[in-house]
C-alpha cells in the first residue's frame, strides 16, 4: 500500500514523468477507468494549488497566414488581421519576466515567421530573462538567412506543425508544398548541429484516432532527424462542428469532463493586445481582458478569469462561450 502511494504521488507531482505517463492515460481505455479518475482529481487539486502564474505565455505576433490549412480555423476568423507591434511585445515579455511565466511560445491564429520582428521580439524575450522561448511555425519561411538569424536569437525551441509526409501533407496544408517543407527542416537541423546550437526542434501532429499509433508516417520518417513530437488531438475548435465531421476527426472519450487545465497553464495574447481565454478561440468570443486596459497579472488574477475557473471546477461549461461545445478537453497529464 505505502509503494502505491509513492508511486501515485510521484505521478501526480512530478512534470517529468509525466510525458510516459500522459501517453498511457491518453488511451480511450484508460480514461474511461475509475481509478484514472480519482488519479486525476490528485493531479488537479496539486495543480491548482501550484500554479499561481501561468506556466507558459502563448504570443500571437500576427493572425495573417500564407497556407490555407484544412483544419485550421484561420479561414473562420473574422477578427482585423495585423501585426504585434515591437512595443507591445516588449511590454508583454517584462511583464512575463515580472510574473515568473516559464515560456515565451510565439504563436496564434497566424504565421509568426511573416513578422519581420521576429528575431528582434525573440531576442528581446532572451535577453529579458524568460526562461524558456519557442515558435511554432509551418517551415515555409525557414530559409536562406532566415535559418541563421533564428538560431543566432538563441530560441530554445521550434516546432514545427507537420501532420504528414508527402502527398498526405500537400493534401492537408494547402498552399504549402512538403518537398519544399521537408528541405527547409533539414537545413535548419544541419545548421543547427554545424553551430552546435542548443535548439531543440520538435514536429506537432495532429492525432486522428485515439492510441498511439503513427497514422501519418511522421514519427517514422522524422523519428532520427528531430528531438521529439508533440501529438494534439483533433478538436472542433471550440465551435466548429463541421471539422469534425468534415475531416473524420474525433476526440478523447472522457467519461467526465474534467476542467480545461489551460485556465490555470497557459495566457494567450492576440496580436493586437486581447487576452483570449485560450488558444482555439480564433475570434476571441470569450476575452478575458485587454493588455491595454489591464496589467497582465490583474488579468490572469482577475474576476473574469477566477469565475470561468470556478464553473469549470464546479462541470459547468454552459456560459463559457467558447468552452461550451469544445470538444478538445486536453489532458491534466500533459
Ligand atoms: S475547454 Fe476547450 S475552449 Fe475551453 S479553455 Fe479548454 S481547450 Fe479552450
């Protein structure tokens, strides 16, 4: 009884050990299990408790796109389309540093690489003192000088949003050609171990089905070239139906819906200074506050933000709109 104990606490405790552990309790089978559910009723009390800032900050540097992916709700957003100014950045990484939030994730409803401050707003974030910086970007614009000038900002994660190999790639990211793609990664990865940059390079996937079988032929064909995957599962979006539907995609079977850990892990800034409740909601139906009005602390600690934690704890999403019909509930074990 007292190893089952340890073993529980250590489970429900450490971050490190759950990336093995989040691949098991991913599996249909296993969310389903009453014992899951008690483990993971630990997890969120521990979790709660804890995180007084949010572990990771996601930045939109910019809602414009240049692919028309088939899955992706740029093509439903309505809201202005432009670009985070230096400034606001700025102001956006001191408050970070300010708070303690762990990672800078450049990313949003857009291409982040089209910014031309791309590199000059990483290397501010560096310099900063934010632990930990990121992009998450569909290669397109990783070439040329390009290569070296995102290395040099001394980033210290880039993921790339892949989801397939070959023509299964050209058929989902639509505007992008894989060929293209598969050599701009490459070259990033040679320049990478040439100037024995410490960057680490990751390839996201969308999960179709539940398991963990490799359905695109990702894992195989990257598996020795990359650091490691990042698996999403597919969602709607928080309101789009008809994806799900349309791309034969589904989610995770939880016999209960628990509350979205991303109230409590992770803030997200639109480009032009929104604070979006999380990172699905493409047109900011549920703001949480505006960077302009409000301290980014006061936002995250704000009335708005402890209500919609407070429904979610209590099983009621019905008036957090974009929570409502979202059918992502992400995983506590992530
Ligand atoms: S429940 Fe869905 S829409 Fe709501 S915060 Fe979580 S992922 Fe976002």
């Amino acid at each position: 009884m007292g190893y089952s104990v340890d073993v529980f606490k250590f489970l429900v405790e450490h971050q490190g050990s759950m990336r093995i552990a989040a691949k098991i309790l991913s599996n249909k089978h296993v969310v389903r299990n009453p014992l899951f559910l008690f483990l993971q009723n630990l997890r969120i009390e521990h979790v709660v408790k804890k995180l007084e800032v949010p572990v990771a900050a996601n930045i939109e540097l910019t809602n414009n796109c240049n692919a028309q992916c088939i899955m992706c709700s740029h093509q439903h957003m309505k809201r202005n389309k432009g670009f985070q100014t230096y400034e606001m950045f700025q102001n956006i990484a001191d408050q970070l540093k300010e708070m303690g939030v762990r990672k800078a994730n450049l990313t949003g409803i857009g291409e982040g690489m089209l910014d031309k401050n791309v590199f000059k707003k990483l290397r501010y974030a560096k310099n900063v003192g934010i632990p930990e910086t990121m992009i998450t970007t569909n290669a397109s614009m990783i070439y040329g000088d390009n290569v070296n000038e995102l290395l040099e900002t001394g980033i210290d994660a880039i993921r790339f949003s892949l989801d397939g190999v070959g023509e299964e790639y050209n058929r989902i990211r639509v505007g992008l050609d894989y060929d293209k793609i598969r050599q701009n990664i490459l070259d990033l990865v040679n320049k990478r171990e040439k100037g024995k940059y410490e960057t680490k390079i990751y390839l996201n996937l969308l999960k179709k089905t539940d398991g963990l079988k490799d359905e695109s032929g990702v894992v195989n064909t990257w598996k020795n070239i990359v650091d490691g995957f990042n698996f999403v599962y597919y969602m709607n979006w928080g309101n789009l139906e008809d994806n799900i539907v349309e791309h034969g995609y589904n989610n995770q079977a939880f016999i209960r819906r628990p509350p979205c850990p991303f109230l409590w892990n992770t803030i997200n800034i639109m480009w032009e200074g929104q604070v979006a409740l999380c990172c699905l909601d493409y047109n900011v139906i549920s703001p949480i506050g505006h960077i302009k009005e409000q301290s980014i602390k006061n936002i995250w600690h704000g009335e708005l933000m402890n209500k919609m934690r407070e429904t979610h704890m209590r099983g009621d999403f019905s008036n957090t709109l974009i929570c409502k019909d979202c059918t992502w509930y992400p995983n506590w074990w992530g």
